[in-house]
C-alpha cells in the first residue's frame, strides 16, 4: 500500500519537530553566529563607499558592484549591494528561527541564549536599516513565503523601535561578561544600543549606554596596559582583546570557494584587500581590493601612530624589505594608490585553499576605541559634558601617541568627527558616519543627497515584491 | 494434394528455428515447426505455394513442385517489420507499433564499434541529441530526446533488460547490447513519473535455444590525439600586443626586449599527447533444448589526449545471462552485469581547468617553470598547465553489480504472469591528494602548508521489483487483444562517508592515506550522507487491433513516491495511442510500389520526478559552523538547509506525436516522418530565485523547488533507410535521419525569469529562462561594430554603466530599449544553445569481402558562447586579436587591446559564435575472410577493419570542439575550453568461432 512510500529522511532533522532541548538552542545559535562571517561584504563595500579608498581589484571592471559604489554611480541592478541584503536578511532568518520557537521548552541558561539571539537580529537589521534605509520587519519570527508581497518596508523609526526593543530585551537577558570568548555579552549590547540610539541622534540615551560599557572596566585601549603594543591590535595576538567589545570571528582551518563566499569561514574582505601577487616577509598576497587614498594617508599627521597602523605604503615597504608585488586596476579614479588597508589585509598564517578566501583575521566590530568616541560624540552633541568627552577622545588621541585636545563646543565635535575617521580608518564606519551627520556629499565625490543617503533596494526585490515595497528615492 | 515435410534452418547460422510459421498461400492451412525445425503440413495442393515467416526473419514463399521435402533456410532480418520491439512491460511486432520510437540494433553497433554506447545513437536515430561530456576518457554523454522540457536533470530513464539502469550507459559494454529502443512520445507513459525525458530501453545478448556454442572475439587498438589547436599568440605577437595594450592605456610597457623571443612556448602542444586505447572483449553464447546462455567479458583501457594516464579510464566489465524453460510452462531467466571501472582525471572544466591554463599561459614562459612568482602577472588563476598535471593525483573506482532474476508462469491458456526483481549495487570510492605546492604568489592552486588526503566511499543500492500478468487472445481471427495489469516497486538508498586530512608524508601519493596523515583537530575531517527513496506504481494496459490494421492501446499508471508530499504524492498517467495500416486495406490498389503505409498517433501525459529527496520537508541541512574564540576550532550546529515547499508535485509532460510510416520499392526504402508536440507543464525548477528575507542565501540555504513553469517542444522527425543488393557483390545501406525542435518556454509562475550559466568573472549569469524564449537562452549585450573615433563615441550613450566611458576601438553596445542610456536594461536575446535542427547521415557498401561504412551527424542553428579566454591584461590572446582596432577604419569586429577601463568584456554578442556543425564521426574499412579459408583454422567469421572516429568536423566555430556542452538546461552551449572529443585510429579484429 502507499505506506510504502511514507518514510521519514533518514538521519535529518526536520524543523517542524526541532527545538526540544538546550542543546537543540545552541546548535541553532551557533547557526545565527555563523551568519555574521558573511558581514564581511557590509566592510569592505562599506569602506569602498566612502571617501577613505579607491575599489581597487584587477582591473576597473573586476568586481562591477564594487567598482560602481566607488564611483557612487551604482543603479539597483548590482549584484554586491544584493549579497549585502541577502547575507543580513540570511542572518536576519536563522535569528528569528530561534526567537520563533523560544517558548517551547523551558531551560536553565536560556535567557542568556535568547539574549544573544536578540542581540544578533538587532545587529542585522542595524546593518540594513543604515545600508536601506526602511525594511520589511517581523518582529514574531521568521518570514513566510508570501510575505513579501504583504508586508510592507517598515518606516525607519519603526524598525529602530524594533532594534532597540530587542537591544534592551538582550541587556536584560545577557550577563555581563561572554559566556565564553566571542560571544556576545551585556555591554556588547549596550554598544550596539548607543551607536543605535546615536543614529538616531537620542544623544542622552546613547551616552547612558555607553557610559555604562566605559564605567564596567572590563576594556581598556591595547597598547596602554601590561607588555601591549599598539602596532598589534590588528594582529592576531590582539584578537578578542581588552578592546573588544564585540568581535566577528573567523579561521581559516577550512577551505572555501567562489561559488558560496558567505559559507567560507575565513574573512573574504581580508584576502580580497591583500597586495596583488606579493612576495615577502610579516603579509600575503590577495586581489588588491579596498585601496587607501593619498588624502586619507595624508590626513594623519606624521607623527600619529596610526597611520602605519592603518596603511601600508607598499612602495616604502618594499625598498626595505625586497618584497615584490603586482599592480591591478590602474584607473585613476577606482585603481592603485600605492596603499593598503593594513588592519585588514593577510597576515602570514597557515590558512586553507582557496587562501585568499579563507584569512582567518577577526572582524573588531565594535571597538573600546569606536564606544569612546561615540560616547564622546554623544556627550558633546547632546551639550551634556564637554569635559568627559574631551577626556573620552585624548584617551584615543594619547594611544596614538598624540597630545591632548583643549578644545570643546563645535570644534571638540569636528575634532571628535576627524578622530573617528583615523580611528576607524579602514574598518567599514566612515561611510554611515558622514551619512548620518550631513557631510557625505561635502566629502564623497560623487555623492548626491538625499539620494545616496541610502543604497537602493535590489531590482530582483522589488520584482519579487511584486510593487509592494517601492525603490528608494533617486534611484 | 498432398503432405510435405521440410526444416526451417537460420540461413546464417544454419541453426533450426523453432516456431516458424509455414501457411499455404491464401489459406488458413498452417503449421508451425517443432523443436528440431521440422515441419509436416498436410493438403497442399500441388500448384500451391507456401509462406514461411519467423519473427526477426525475412519471410519467404516457395512454390510446391515435385518434390515433398523442403529444406528452406531463412535469412536473418533485423528491419523486418516482425522485428519484435520491447515497449515496456511487454512487446510487440515493428508492424504494429503505434508510438513513435527509434531503435538501433546490434548490427549499427557492430558496424561503429563505440567505446560507449551512448555514442551508438549519435546521429543514428531522430529525435535524439547525444552529446559528449568532454573529449577525457571515460566521460559520460547527454542524451536528450525531443528537446529540454526540464531545468532538472533532463536525460532519459534507461531500462536495461526490464529494469531501471542506474550506472550511465558508459559503465555498460557496448559488444553486450543486441538493441536499444528509445521511446520518444506517450508510449512511455507506462512508465510514469519517470518517463517525460524519453526511454531508452536496452536489450542485451542472450544465447539462442539449440545453438552450437558460439565464440567472439573482438578487439581494437588505437591511437588517440586531438582533433583540433586553438590559433595563439607566439611570443613575438604576444608580447607586441601586450605593450601596446599597456602603451594604448598610457602605461609602461610591460616588455623591453623582444629578441630571442620568437615563437616561445606553444602550451596546447605542450599539453596534447597522443594516447592509446585498447578494446578486447570476448562472448561465449549456446543453447540447448531447455536452456540458453551466453557469457562475456570485456576490457577497455583508454589514456587521455592530455596528460595520458593521469587522466586514465579502465572498464572491465562481464556478463552472465541464462534463460531456462523448467517446465513447459514456467520459464526463468537471468542477467547479470558487473561492471569495475577506473578513472584518474585532470581539472578538466572551466576556470583553472587544464587547458584553460594552456590557452592563457604565457607564450613567453619557459614549459620548466613551475613557480610563475617572477614571471610576469597573469592573475590568479592562471598557473602552468604542466606543473598542474604533475601535481594531479587522484583516483576514482566504482564498482557495479546490477542484474535481474526473471520468471514467467503461463498458468492459463491465453494467460501468463511474470515476476522480476532488477538490482543495482555499486560502490563508488575517491582518493584525491594534493600535494604542498607553491605555483607562485597568490596562485589559487597554492598549497603552501599543508598537504591534504580526501577519500570518499559511497554506496548506492536500489532494487526493481515487477509483477504483471499478461492475457492475450485473438478472436474469430480479427480481434487480437492483449491486457496487461501490473505493479512495480522502486526503493534506492544508500550512503556516502567522506575523510580528509592533512599531513601525509613525504608529500607523496604512495602514503596519501587517512591512516597515515597526521593532521588532527581540525586538519581532520568526517563527514556522511544517506539516502532512502521510493516508489510504488500500478498500471494497467489494453493492446487491440481490428483485422490486424486498426491498432489502438491506451494505458495507465499511478505513481506515488517519496520525494513528493503527503498533499501530492499520488500521480495519474494516462496515454493512448491509435494506428492504421493503410496499405492492407481492400481498396489500396496491389502490385504497388507502396509495401506498406501505417499511419499513427499518440497522445498521454507522462511524468517527471527528478528532483532532489524531501523538497516537501524543511530539513535542517543547512551550514552551521562557526570558529570558537577560545582557540578557533571550529562549532557546528545546525540550520535551515533548502527551503520546502510542501505542495510540491511532478512535472506533466503532454505528449502529441502524429506519425507515418512508409515502405517501398520492395521494403527496400524506408521512411518514417513524425510531428511531435510536447507540453510540460508544472514545470519543476530548484532554487526558485525568491526575495532576501526568506534567509535562502545563507550558508547551505537555497530557494525552494516548486512547479513554476511549462516549456513547449515541437517539431518534426524524418528517418529514411535504405538497403539494397545491387548486385551479388555489391550490398548497400544508407540512412539519413532529421530532426527539428523549436522550444518555447510558455509559463513562469513567481519570477520573471530564471537564470544560470556562468560567463568570465564575477558577472552576471549569461543564460535565461523566460517566457516566449527558447529555455537557457543567451542574455546579453548587442553590439554594434566598434567606435572608430571619438565623434562616434560622443554621438552614442554613454557606456559608463557598463563600466567604462568608451573611447575609440572599443565596442559599441546598442542601446536595445531606446532610452538613450547602455545599462544592464539594454540586454537582450543574443542566441540560444538550441539548435534549429540535427540530421545524421550514414552510408554503407559491401563489395565482395570488403565492407565500408561511414556516419556523419550535424547540428545547424545552435550557438555557442566563448568563454576560454580569461579578461586579464596579461595572459596570452587568440590569434583573431591580430586584427585588433588599431586606428580608424582598421577594424570594425575586434576591439583595441588595452588595459585602461573599458566595457569590452562584458558579456555580449561578441562571444557567442555559430556552433553549427557537420561532424565526420566514423569511416572504417573491413575485410572478411572468406570461409573456406579461415575454417581450416577452425573459425567461422573472421573480419578485420581500419577504422577512424571523430574523422573531421565542419564548423565555423573557434572552439576546441562545437559539440561542447554542460548538460545544464539554463547555461548550456557555454564553452569554458572543452575537452575536445579526441580523433582517434584503431585497427581491430572480430573473430567468431
């Protein structure tokens, strides 16, 4: 009889019939984190975004996508800004997988699993309210087929609502310290909540979040206590530090392709930065992608410590060290600058094929230095206390072997913008930071406001959407 | 009047036929013979005559004269309309078929002697497209039938001796098969969910009852090399032409010194061998009163065209078939097939494939350079093709056990049942190895810590199990009718292991195992799979025919099966099928050059279910792993894998045939013409592009598979035989057969296109399917010569969004939709891998103990998209860039070279070529002995033959090889440096004795 053919998979586990145990929780959790790897494209297209880098890459075709957000020409049809979409809305899914199911059983610890949960949607959707600006959300759980052509792109005031109810469930939910390093603790959360609420422009609530992450004393700038170097806080010795607030972590124990980037577990924004064919001591070689340029080189004084720190001058750093390299795209605009995104570019390892896919450099998402200055930003915007954050920013100023700052009112503020760019050169912030503050079209060739505010919702989504979720303006 | 007696003998083997029918002419007065051939037919008059026929034989009338003993012989006929061809749970006489089917019989075989089978109908039957995976040894074939009605696996369901075959017909011995029947329309519905893409039904050799034990031997040796180079740069042109592409972007060139460089290195010949291949094979078949038999065993030893036995296949395979009547009523019959091949294969496909790497190498790069760290930039793919093939080590074995246990019972008069239990079992196992290698700085091949073992073990089992039973009857001498009720069940299931580890000694093959790697943690990996799917069907039949003219069958089957959901797992498949043979009506006139007309139709729906397992289940099969902080091992957990659709159902194929067959000139010309029209509808389509947010592009995520879509195929088939002795000596046999398909996709439900294939790097996928398009057409860019100046390129859109602002020499896009800007809008259909129609030639003369034979096969319309080169500024260029724009009016087809910016890469009309062709694919040459002289050595057949495959090929393609193909509905016709097909040469001798 057709009994016969009624037969269940054999060993597989169907996610109807899921989440009967802790172990069922953090299994899926782990699911959750593993999303975060693909992250990697909202840095590097983020960096290219702004004014600190050329795209760079083989030639001033290699990698389109990229090529056209440089030149701020990009149109809906590009299939990097969709990665950037699919990869957080992938994140976005196996979250809301769990938070779906959360009430099936009852557990000891599971608060703390919930919390990072919370804490990882919020993260996604931070990411992709900043690149689209107004999303479709489900604050219940995970999306249904169909859905897309019924619910609509949530106002952005909605779906920071949403982000911050999840941010401040997360605080409730999360103990202080990680249950184990990398993973998400309580002031990880309360970062993520500040710069959320500094988006925004909630500047008390930002500061209070913030303070609080400073006030815990569990991070402090690498390179001012104990036997730390400075010069190793992007080296692998300084990954999951005493500045790590909340850190992407990657490795390169297993192999990767270019038919699934978001599966490698290795950070492709590493070996696509890396110099073209070099051969030489400390690096490796990688695709020559996420170029500085001589403004950004040359926006440090030559005395700050971060400017080696952040790029390599590749022609210094081959008169003395014989190392020998390639030059790919020599387009003015988008190719070579003599200069590389040193935070992020590899590093000598043992990594698997294809090695350019697989670096195993962690991603310092939010950094004790970044909570500082936006703590300070908060301060000072918000006209709450100039004197702490003037204290804030020479502490970050004072690791870079830079004097103190006597300055307060708009000028402390265009210090505190100046600091967060050679700060964070390099990591993927500045793009949001001059979005967020009005300064994107002074700065950003190319750039037209309101338009290029926001990244343009994918051709295939709109198509998708059948007309319910309309493009962004200007595009 | 009187009583004759007389033996009916094969007149070939002289062996006595059983069962032959003799009739005095125009009368119902008839015999049959016995056992030895003998017959004894009463009341015949004097001046009669009498009609003997056998089924597979020519029948012949003799008049009565004197004498009372006949001893006739008759001659063996393979095209006879008694043929008896097998159309699924039963058979039925050539005459009397009414569905549209091809076959090829032992003989065609013979006379091409095919290292697989699948080439056997390469352009022997209509309807059917048999393309080569690659030219490497051991590489599978496409066949399609009728067209791409699926974007899943579209090649047919192989039925070997009743049961389902699953080990690709390379891994069966072509010397072994005695017919294959394809059947092309709704005949094959019988089978169900799994007979839309066509059935091929094989039918092996057996031992005759009562014949002599009957050795063969064959065999052939031969060399192999490729059949065509690819026109390169020498190192002369490439280096002028690399300068001035740097010089044309305002940028140093790259090379001072050109003397010495001459011609440099020619890579293709550096990496094309010419190989050997060896065929033996030898059969023993016999018979006795009750029991036949035959066994064989063959070896096949091929090497490949590039890198030689690092590219190795071996096939061994052996048979057993026997076949015993127990009782008078109860027969039994078994087959068995194994099959071991072997396989060492090179990165043979696509980007870093092997001869990609010789297209793009360097010219000026000595063939000793391993390490590319100090040669000039060529990217970082592209390494030297024969340090790679000297790095390859691998080795694949599978080893196949498949056969069927038979048996019929005819329990009643006009009644008889039969059971059959088919089998596959095979073990599949892997070992690769590769070695720590440095290919120079930032070589995607690198692996400069670490070697790696990887072995893989998979075994795959499946079993057929058949019960029908048979009633046929004939009443009052005009109503023949046969029923037949059955069932079948299906189960596959099986399971993969796989390890991998790093650090095996001495960096060497010899010790490239898990048990003597010493990597651990994470430099040691486990992983598994199984599988389990099912299926059970009944169905039914109904065969009448009326005075044996009017022919009608109808036939249903219900399927349900594991890989589709409770809502839908239970499928109905109805065909039917009608005929007329006009020629045996009363009124069509006698003595007519027209033998015999039949005009046919069918018309059913059949299914398709070849999807993955469990489409229905949200299964969490998705990639969860994620490194730890502690120490950066890696975590695994789980996550959602495919998305599932739990409404999934099957694919129906509507089938329209309308068929004629046509004899003449005394069954000497033979013609068949057949219109088909093929609907599929719900059509299946995996990874369903769908929005974002449903989380699909995660790691292991995909979109569902849901029923999307419908694809129409039509078109007409023509097949034309002729045989003929023009003269004691002189025999000849020609075929022509063609085909035409037009294809149309009609429907697609939840997206306005899917899209596949992959063209250069990093682009868009060049292939789509889309309503009221051919399916897996070429989208792109149109292009419109190239701009000669820089009023040319202010007069047109800007080409910015393509990438580049064009200057003069580069190419000009056409602005398609007319809104005055080039963007990603402006693509269109720019061809289709679909070809407009296929026709296959063959022609065969004997003359006296010689015997020529020679096949040919065309495809016309179908177009073919370069991708071989590699868009870098460095690597090394085909030779048409010679005629590169260098100046107005130097060039208005090939753009400047130049490693500015420029859009010239971009996938566009520019690479997709006409891969229309006329292959020559064999000529041989045969001598057979006469008899008189080999029997003295005791041999009763002996043949020997020089013969050429892959002789020529006509095209204007710029390829390797036109016949290039994926196999992939959406992203076929995609040129990545195919393997071409290897011209080979053999010399071989068939023995019988």
């Amino acid at each position: 009889s057709d009994d016969f053919v009624d037969v269940t998979p054999p060993y597989s586990i169907n996610s109807e019939t899921f989440f009967n145990s802790e172990e069922d929780f953090q299994n899926a959790l782990i699911g959750s984190y593993d999303v975060l790897q693909a992250t990697y494209v909202n840095v590097i297209m983020g960096e290219i975004a702004s004014d600190n880098v050329n795209a760079g890459g083989e030639s001033p075709t290699d990698v389109i996508g990229w090529q056209q957000v440089d030149r701020m020409i990009h149109t809906p049809v590009n299939s990097n800004i969709r990665d950037l979409w699919n990869f957080n809305f992938a994140g976005l899914q196996r979250a809301a997988f769990i938070i779906e199911n959360k009430d099936n059983i009852e557990f000891e610890g599971k608060d703390q699993i919930i919390g990072e949960v919370l804490f990882l949607r919020a993260y996604f959707n931070f990411e992709l309210v900043k690149w689209f600006g107004p999303i479709p959300i489900k604050p219940d759980g995970k999306f249904e087929l169909g859905e897309e052509v019924t619910t609509p792109r949530s106002p952005v005031e909605e779906v920071y609502a949403y982000i911050e109810s999840d941010l401040i469930q997360a605080i409730e939910n999360l103990a202080i310290n990680s249950v184990e390093i990398g993973r998400v603790n309580q002031m990880a959360a309360r970062a993520l909540l500040g710069k959320v609420y500094l988006y925004q422009e909630k500047f008390d609530l930002a500061a209070d979040q913030l303070n609080t992450v400073i006030n815990s004393g569990n991070y402090h700038l690498y390179g001012t206590q104990g036997d730390e170097n400075y010069a190793d806080l992007f080296e692998f010795i300084a990954e999951n530090g005493p500045e790590s607030v909340f850190e992407i972590q990657y490795t390169g124990v297993e192999g990767a392709g270019f038919g699934c980037l978001q599966c490698s577990e290795g950070n492709v924004m590493v070996g696509f930065s890396g110099v073209r064919g070099y051969t030489g001591p400390v690096y490796e070689s990688g695709f020559g992608f996420c170029l500085p340029r001589q403004e950004a080189y040359d926006a440090y004084t030559s005395n700050d410590l971060r400017r080696d720190v952040s790029i390599l001058d590749i022609e210094d750093w081959a008169a003395e060290t014989n190392a020998t390299y390639n030059i790919g795209n020599q387009d003015p605009v988008t190719g070579h600058t003599g200069y590389y995104n040193r935070k992020y570019i590899p590093r000598n390892n043992d990594n698997q094929p294809d090695p350019n896919l697989t670096q195993p450099n962690n991603y310092r998402a939010i950094r004790y230095a970044d909570v500082l200055l936006m703590a300070a930003e908060s301060l000072n915007r918000g006209n709450i206390n100039d004197n702490l954050a003037r204290t804030y920013v020479n502490q970050v100023r004072n690791r870079a072997g830079l004097s103190d700052v006597q300055d307060s009112g708009s000028q402390l503020l265009d210090i505190i913008y100046n600091e967060r760019r050679l700060e964070l050169m390099g990591e993927g912030h500045r793009f949001f930071d001059l979005v967020r503050t009005g300064r994107a079209q002074q700065f950003i060739d190319g750039f037209t406001a309101p338009k290029n505010n926001l990244f343009p919702i994918p051709e295939e989504e709109i198509q998708f959407s059948q007309g319910n979720w309309t493009q962004n303006p200007g595009y | 009047q009187k009583s004759i007696t007389g033996t009916v003998t094969d007149a070939v083997s002289q062996e006595p036929l059983l069962g032959a029918t003799i009739v005095v002419e125009n009368t119902t007065n008839g015999t049959t013979t016995d056992f030895d051939g003998k017959f004894t037919l009463n009341n015949v008059p004097d001046t009669a005559a009498i009609v003997v026929s056998y089924v597979g034989y020519k029948s012949t009338t003799i008049p009565i004269g004197l004498a009372t003993n006949y001893p006739i012989a008759l001659e063996p006929d393979v095209e006879s309309l008694e043929d008896i061809v097998v159309i699924g749970y039963g058979r039925e006489s050539r005459r009397n078929i009414t569905g549209a089917i091809s076959k090829v019989d032992s003989e065609s075989i013979e006379r091409l002697e095919p290292q697989n089978a699948a080439q056997a109908l390469q352009g022997t039957a209509s309807g059917i497209n048999v393309t080569q995976q690659g030219g490497s040894p051991g590489s599978e074939s496409n066949i399609r039938i009728r067209g791409i009605a699926t974007n899943l696996d579209a090649s047919p369901l192989i039925i070997l001796d009743g049961f389902e075959y699953r080990g690709g017909l390379n891994s069966i011995n072509p010397q072994d098969i005695e017919s294959i029947t394809v059947l092309k329309d709704a005949q094959a519905a019988i089978y169900g969910s799994t007979g839309s893409n066509g059935v091929i039904l094989i039918t092996t050799k057996s031992g005759k009852r009562n014949q002599e034990t009957e050795f063969n031997y064959q065999t052939y040796v031969g060399v192999q090399q490729t059949s065509r180079k690819i026109p390169l740069l020498n190192a002369t042109e490439y280096a002028l032409l690399l300068n001035e592409s740097y010089t044309n972007a305002g940028q140093v060139s790259p090379i001072d010194n050109f003397s010495g460089l001459g011609k440099g290195t020619d890579w293709q010949n550096e990496v094309f061998d010419t190989a050997p291949i060896m065929n033996h094979n030898l059969s023993i078949r016999g018979g006795s009163e009750n029991i036949s038999y035959s066994i064989s065993g063959s070896l096949l030893d091929q090497e490949g065209i590039v890198g030689s036995e690092k590219s190795e296949f071996s096939r061994k395979t052996a048979s057993l078939s026997l076949d015993a009547s127990i009782t008078e009523i109860f027969s039994i019959n078994t087959k068995l097939f194994y099959a071991a091949s072997k396989n060492k294969s090179l990165n043979d496909f696509g980007l870093g494939s092997v001869l990609f790497n010789a297209l793009n190498m360097a010219p000026t790069i000595g063939p000793e350079v391993d390490n590319l760290t100090n040669e000039i930039d060529l990217g970082n793919e592209v390494v030297n093709p024969l340090t790679q093939i000297r790095n390859t080590f691998n080795d694949s074995k599978t080893n196949r056990l498949s056969g069927t246990f038979q048996s019929k019972l005819e329990y009643a008069k006009n009644l008889d049942l039969q059971g059959r239990i088919g089998f596959n079992t095979a073990l599949t196992q892997n070992r690769d190895f590769f070695p720590v290698f440095d290919y120079g700085t930032g070589k995607v091949f690198n692996r400069l810590e670490d070697n790696l073992v990887s072995l893989g073990k998979i075994n795959d089992n499946d079993y057929t199990f058949d019960l029908f039973n048979t009633y046929q009857n004939n009443f009052n001498d005009r109503h023949n009718l046969t029923l037949m009720l059955g069932m079948t069940v299906f189960q596959t299931k099986g399971e993969g292991l796989f390890g991998s580890a790093t650090g095996v000694p001495s960096n060497l093959y010899t010790f490239a195992d898990l048990s003597l790697a010493t990597g651990s943690g994470d430099n040691r990996n486990a992983n598994s799979y199984a599988y389990d799917v099912r299926r059970l069907s009944y169905f039914g039949r109904v065969q009448y025919s009326l005075d044996n003219r009017y022919l009608f069958s109808a036939m249903l089957r219900r399927d349900a099966s594991t890989r589709f959901g409770p809502n839908n797992r239970v499928g109905y498949f109805p065909s039917v099928t009608a005929g007329w043979i006009v020629s045996d009506e009363n009124f069509f006139p006698e003595n007519n050059f027209i033998d015999f007309i039949k005009i046919r139709a069918s018309y059913g729906i059949i299914g398709n279910d070849r999807i993955g397992d469990f489409r229905y289940l949200s299964l969490l099969t998705g990639e969860a792993t994620y490194p730890s902080g502690v120490d950066g091992s890696l975590i695994n957990g789980v996550a959602i894998g495919p998305l599932s659709n739990p409404n999934i159902k099957w694919e129906e194929a509507k089938k329209l045939d309308v068929g004629v067959d046509f004899r003449l000139f005394k069954n000497k010309l033979n013609f068949v013409f057949d219109y088909y029209l093929n609907d599929t509808k719900d059509l299946l389509v995996s990874n369903i592009p769908i929005s974002g947010i449903f989380g699909t592009y995660a790691p292991g995520g995909s979109g569902p598979t849901i029923n999307a879509g419908s694809v129409r195929n039509q078109g007409i088939e023509i097949e034309f035989s002729y045989n003929d002795n023009l003269s004691e000596n002189l025999k000849i046999n020609a075929g022509f057969n063609l085909s035409t398909i037009q294809n149309t996709v009609t429907e697609i439900n939840g997206t306005d296109f899917i899209e596949g294939g992959q063209f250069g790097v990093g682009q868009p996928a060049p292939s789509r399917m889309e309503v009221g398009k051919p399916i897996g057409y070429f989208y792109g860019y149109q292009t419109n010569g190239i701009f000669q100046n820089i009023a040319e390129v202010n007069a047109h859109p800007s080409q910015i969004l393509l990438g580049a602002e064009a200057q003069p020499g580069d190419i000009r896009y056409v602005d398609a939709n007319g809104d005055g800007v080039i963007d990603s809008n402006d693509r269109v259909n720019i061809g289709d891998p679909i070809p407009d129609f296929t026709f296959g030639i063959n022609l065969g003369f004997s003359y006296k103990n010689f015997d020529f034979n020679t096949y040919a096969f065309a495809s016309v319309g179908n177009d073919i998209v370069r991708n071989y080169e590699r868009a870098q500024d460095n690597v090394n260029k085909l030779n048409y860039r010679l005629d590169r724009w260098t100046g107005e009016g130097t060039s208005n087809s090939v753009p400047r070279v130049t490693t500015a910016p420029s859009a010239n890469n971009i996938f566009s009309d520019f690479f997709v070529e006409d891969g229309s062709f006329l292959r020559i694919q064999t000529v041989s040459l045969g001598y057979n002995f006469q008899e008189n002289i080999i029997s003295k050595i005791k041999l009763k057949k002996l043949r020997v033959y020089a013969k050429v495959d892959n002789l020529y090929t006509f095209t204007e393609y710029s390829g390797f090889d036109p016949t290039a193909s994926t196999g992939a509905p959406i992203g076929a016709g995609i040129d990545f440096g195919f393997y071409p097909i290897p011209r080979i040469y053999s010399f071989g001798v068939n023995a019988q004795f």
